[in-house]
C-alpha cells in the first residue's frame, strides 16, 4: 500500500499520513509510535481525501488536516471514535495556497498562506480559533522553525524571481534576512537543529545547485562538502537530509544527520567529511524518519506483510574502524568569499507593523553564538540543559484493535508571548560563504 505525506510528531508519539485507497482515493492514516508496539488507525472521511491534502500529528492523538478547493482550505480536528471518525471542524483560510508547518513539542500548529503577491503565517491550533500572527511580502515556501518554542520561523521568499530565506518573528512580527549568500543566487534553508545551531541549505551560489550547512548565530560560513554533491546515475539521485540527530548542544559539528540519496539511505556529520552509507529496510517511505532523544534513528517502511512497522538502521555508532560503505573526500570544499547583501529594509504589512532589522533577538538559550571567537574568549554564561526527553521506540508490529472511544482531548494550549531577556542571547544574522580553503 502505498503512503505519502508521512509527518512525525516532535516528540515521536504520533505519525499521520495519507494512505492509498486505490483508483486515486486516499485517506488519513495514525501510526502509534509510543507505545510497546506500534500500530495504524485508519481515519476515513465521509468522501476520499485528494492527494495533495496535508495531515499533522498532535502530541495528544489527534490529526489535524488540511483540505484544499479553489481559493479556500479548509482545516479539522480528527480522531478515531471506534468504527468512525470524529471531526471537529477549526475553520478555514483563503488563498492561492496554504500549507501546515512542521510539528512543535508544545502542541501548537501553524499554517503559511499565500495570496496577492503577499504570505501570511496563520496560528491554527492552540490558541483562540485562526489567529494572523505576520505577513511576509512575496511567495513564502519551505517553513523551518529556529526554535523550539515557536517563535522565530525560516522561510524562504521568493521576490523578483530570486529566493531568499528570511526569518519572521511571531511575537513582533518582524522579517530580517538569514541566508542571502550572494546577490543574484537562490538560497533555501532545509532544516535546522535549535539545539546545535546546525542549519542544512540549498543554494545555486558555489555555480551549480549544491548542499551545504552552517551554523545559526553569527560569523560562521557556509561551507559546501564535496561528498554531499548530488549522486548521478540510476543507482544515484538528489542528496536531501531528512533528520537531524537532537541533543546535542552547542556542537554543531558533531551532529549526525540522515541523508536520503534516491531510495537509499546515508548518514554523515560535519566532521567527517564522509558518508556513511545505512542499511535501508525494503519499503522504506523514503525522506521520513524520527530520531529520539537517546540518539536512536528509525526509518519507517511499509512492505507485503508487514503493512507498517520501523526499524534501526545500525547497532553501533557508523563511524567505526569499518564504517558501512564510506564515501570518502580529500578535503572539504570551500567557496570563494562573497559579502552578505545587505538586509531588507522595513517589512511592509508585517502583523505588529515593525520594521525588518538585520538581525532578529532570540529568547532561546539554545540559539546562543557558538562561533569561535576570533579574540580571547569572554567568560561563559552558565545555562541549564533541560533533561532529555524519553524516546518513543516501536517494537514488534501487529494489527490495532479499533479504537471504541474519542480520547479526552488534551486542553489546548494557550499561545504565550515569551518573556523577553535583558539582553540578546543569539541573534540571527545572514550567512556568508566559507572563504577558500583545504580542511576544516
């Protein structure tokens, strides 16, 4: 059977997707991942779902989807009701498009739309109804969160046909540049990691359309690795990370993030300058995967006989004295120095009507600069790690007794503003290339 649209919930207890009802028809499916075994729930409307429909996993159980038609999306609440479903309608938007954010451990949801000629970032869940949090002059594409509170959100702009990725602060509402590495080059950012402060981009900037990676916080470069250029041939395709591995703060290069190359599957860390490639599981639903806490990846897959299920990939750290199927590079490739452009001006139809600046306050400990400092350290501010969360491992996998009652819904939670600092603990600042060089 076929599934698209898998999302993960960001604490690893739920997945939603669309499932493969035949002759074009789809409907909404839950993956338990919490519990001692993990098991779907099917979620059929009254009438089939389009494919391009979006689901989203709550950390309470619930699904929430989004519905398209001409002009209008509508979004709902869904939960298994023992033979049915059970749908609370939130409301709707109007636009070109509209699209739902990826997932926040505090339960909210969020929603980016677009039209004439200007996008607007929606809350849809955990407040007060709809709520229009910031408007951003142009198309609006991507969504990447800064934070893990729900504050500071990345998206890449597109105006005068040059893509750009800016950063929106939903408290104020206010847009500054991020990623802006050359003038007339197409910059994305694909994912972060608030914890390290490792960011995953897309730019046509080094000549030719390449991924690269720097570090959210200041004067760090972008740098762009000779083993993550695109693989040709059959048995290649497009490099694209899929997750990055938490916890691991203020260490940027040592994160580990899962790479999808065609239908197979890699891992690599900024320093070490190789792939490492992982054992993919027959039916992977390739570019979907969930790391835990505990710094254990798993890559869900569906296949005969085994209609859902997860797995890991590898009993050990990969980069052994015989790491699987390594890639290895001479050095890692530097670009040619290019000065930022400079930062927009003052955002026009911004939400709470405030200027662009060049850089945004930050009120996450975790977003502090971890750029070495070129002159002597200054003493370290101390800050308190929160404890890990637990991971959420599925086991053995078996078919799921239909659900026989709604479960209580968790209280919505309310949408507060977050306390502002004294003083700025990171800012966000737009990236440069890596000047030229061999090695680290």
């Amino acid at each position: 059977m076929r599934r698209t649209g898998f999302s993960v919930a960001a604490d690893g207890s739920y997945a939603a997707c669309l499932a493969d009802a035949g002759a074009g028809a789809w409907y909404p499916e839950r993956w338990t991942l919490g519990g001692p075994e993990p098991y779907t729930v099917a979620l059929p409307g009254n009438q089939p779902e389009e494919a391009d429909t979006q689901v989203l996993p709550l950390p309470d159980g619930r699904v929430l989807i989004r519905r398209g038609s001409p002009g209008r999306h509508d979004i709902a609440l869904l939960y298994p009701t023992g033979p049915g479903t059970g749908e609370v309608p939130v409301g709707f938007l109007h636009g070109e498009e509209v699209r739902l954010l990826p997932p926040l451990a505090t339960g909210s949801a969020y929603a980016v739309g677009y039209a004439d000629g200007t996008s607007t970032v929606w809350l849809v869940h955990g407040g007060q109804g709809l709520e229009r949090l910031a408007r951003v002059e142009g198309r609006c594409t991507g969504g990447v969160w800064l934070d893990r509170g729900g504050r500071t959100l990345a998206l890449d702009r597109e105006v005068d046909g040059r893509v750009k990725t800016v950063a929106v602060d939903l408290v104020t509402g206010g847009v500054s540049a991020l990623l802006q590495l050359t003038a007339d080059s197409d910059d994305r950012l694909l994912m972060a990691d608030p914890d390290s402060g490792l960011l995953l981009v897309r730019s046509d900037a080094p000549g030719t359309e390449r991924l690269g990676w720097g570090v959210l916080g200041g004067g760090r470069p972008v740098r762009f690795p000779a083993c993550l250029r695109d693989v040709p041939g059959p048995e290649g395709g497009r490099v694209e990370p899929v997750a990055v591995q938490p916890g691991r703060p203020l260490a940027p290069e040592s994160c580990a993030v899962l790479l999808r190359i065609g239908t197979r599957s890699a891992l690599w860390r900024p320093a070490a300058r190789r792939l490492a490639s992982l054992p993919t599981p027959p039916g992977w639903l390739a570019g979907s995967a969930w790391w835990s806490r505990r710094d254990t990846l798993r890559l869900p897959f569906a296949r005969a006989g085994e209609p859902y299920g997860g797995r890991e990939p590898w009993g050990r750290e990969p980069w052994g004295p015989e790491p699987y199927g390594v890639r290895d590079v001479a050095a890692e490739e530097f670009l040619p120095y290019v000065r930022p452009v400079a930062a927009d001006g003052p955002a026009r139809g911004s939400a709470a009507g405030t200027a662009a600046t060049a850089r945004v306050d930050m009120t996450s400990r975790q977003l502090i600069d971890v750029t070495p400092p070129l002159s002597p350290p200054a003493p370290a501010r101390a800050a308190t790690v929160p404890p890990p969360a637990p991971a959420a491992g599925p086991g053995a996998t078996r078919e799921a007794p239909r659900e026989t009652s709604r479960p209580a819904p968790a209280p919505a939670p309310e949408q507060a503003e977050p306390a502002l600092p004294k003083g700025p603990l990171g800012r966000v600042v737009p990236l440069q290339q890596a000047p030229l060089a061999v090695g680290a």
